[in-house]
C-alpha cells in the first residue's frame, strides 16, 4: 500500500476547526497559548536576528492557520513559503495575507514581537513585511516521501516546524520517516528550526480531540541523528504552574531546536 493511503478517517481534513485552533493564540487571554508564544517568539527572535540564521527561501511545515512563526524570520529571509495539511488552514491563512473580512487580529502578537526586537511602533510594517515575504501558500502532507508534490521548490535554506510532527505523525517510525522527508526539502547545510511539546498525547480544538505523538528529548536526538541532521541548539522548558489546570492538553513542556542538515 502506498504511503499516502491512509486507512484511519482524516481527521485534520474533517475535525481541524481552524478559528477554534486560534482561540489558542489571543494573546494575554489564553494561558496555553500565552506560554506557547512567550517561549517560541523568544527563541525565534534569537534565532532569526541579525547574525543568525538567514538566506533566499524559507518553508514552513504544517503553518495551520498561524503566522506567528514568520515574524522574526521574514526579517532574514527574503521569501517563505506556508504549508499544511488542510484546505480550511490555507484558507484561513490566506484571508489574513490578503487582508480579507474576519481574519484573526495578529496584531497583539506582533507588537510583542516588535517589542522583543526594539521596534514597537512598526507593528503595521512588520505586519507587511510578512505579507510580502509569504509568497505562496501550499499543500503538504510530511508523511509522504515528498510532502510538498506536486509542487517543485528549490533546496531551502531554511524550514521550520511547530507544534506539526507530534500532531501529524502516528507512531515514532513515522516521526522518524517525517525528519528524513523534511530533510530532502533542504539544502546542503540548511537549518531546520523544530519546535514542540514533550509527552503531549492530545490536544483539544474546541470540542475536537486530537491524540499526538509523545516526544521527548532522548528520541529527537536520535531520530535527528538518524535522518541526518546535526543539533546545533536545543532549548527547553517544563510546563507552567499556571497551566496545568488547563485540560486542553497534556504536554509537560515544550522544546525549541536549530538542526543542521549534516552534508
Ligand atoms: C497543532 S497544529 C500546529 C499549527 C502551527 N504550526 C502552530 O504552531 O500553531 C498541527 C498542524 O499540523 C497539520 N498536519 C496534520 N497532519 C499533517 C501532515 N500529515 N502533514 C503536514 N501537516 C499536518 C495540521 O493540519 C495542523 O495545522
């Protein structure tokens, strides 16, 4: 059977509510999300500032209905290209690119990001120098040899990835599959930028239950390794008091990487 034959119901095409999933990123009205952000949005700012990371193209895997991810990178990379899995995310992506009625307000998320670079005034800037920087917004699927066919990209010199692998992977030999598909999309020496929660086994989109992969850090070490990647950084951090009263899911912390590819 081929790869991308799925037998179980697709349950990211059928029960993944992208304005429920969004509900998550209201900033300072959400605890789970409030954690999520504080944390990547400080290692993505450390990671895509000036002297960091940076090149010509960058691709994010399984973007759902978010763009937080591509505020400090669309300063370092000249063009990004969004994916995911689902119809409703890239559409729900594409209403706040074009400007289009009833987009989320990223706006709370973007001031605090200018604030983490020093810029807090230029927010509406920021926000259209990611508008311009997104160039396409494309489908893809991580657990097939090639995730974005039919689409033909050249070597990125960047991908990143949050919260995708546990959520789109069933088992850990399709984690370790996913990596190794991932690596294909990037160049030589490319970074891949891989963030997410540890022991997380599901989470909720309003009334829908999603079961994930349980990640910890000895198997991302080693499935990174196996694929062919080198760990240039890997930071850490457990779950907060605060949040674990929260039922929508049961991750125990979450983890940011910079991987390089090691050829
Ligand atoms: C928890 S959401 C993360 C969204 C976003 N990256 C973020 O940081 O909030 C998981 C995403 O993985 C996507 N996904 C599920 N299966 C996938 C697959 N096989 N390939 C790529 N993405 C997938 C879902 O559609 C969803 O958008």
């Amino acid at each position: 059977m081929a790869l991308q034959e799925r037998q179980e119901p697709d349950v990211y095409q059928e029960n993944f509510e992208p304005t429920s999933y969004l509900e998550y990123y209201r900033m300072n009205q959400d605890p789970i999300g409030d954690e999520v952000l504080h944390f990547l949005l400080k290692h993505y700012n450390a990671t895509f500032k000036p002297g960091g990371l940076e090149g010509k193209l960058l691709i994010d895997i399984g973007s759902g209905p978010t763009i937080y991810q591509f505020l400090s990178a669309c300063e370092s990379f000249q063009e990004i290209i969004a994916t995911d899995y689902t119809d409703k995310n890239l559409q729900e992506l594409e209403k706040w690119l074009k400007k289009m009625p009833g987009a989320f307000d990223w706006s709370p998320v973007v001031k605090y990001v200018c604030e983490l670079e020093g810029n807090r005034d230029k927010w509406a800037e920021k926000e259209e120098r990611v508008r311009r920087a997104v160039t396409q917004v494309l489908k893809c699927d991580v657990l097939k040899e090639r995730p974005l066919e039919p689409a033909v990209l050249p070597p990125a010199d960047g991908l990143i990835s949050s919260l995708c692998l546990e959520a789109a992977c069933p088992t850990p030999q399709a984690c370790r599959d996913a990596l190794r598909h991932l690596r294909t999309l990037l160049r030589p020496g490319g970074h891949l930028v891989l963030s997410g929660g540890f022991e997380t086994t599901f989470f909720m989109v309003g009334d829908k239950r999603f079961s994930t992969l349980p990640l910890n850090e000895k198997f991302l070490r080693e499935a990174l390794q196996e694929a062919g990647f080198i760990i240039e950084k890997l930071e850490k951090v457990t779950r907060a008091a605060e949040t674990h009263l929260d039922n929508r899911s049961d991750y125990t912390g979450l983890f940011f990487l910079v991987a390089r590819r090691g050829d």
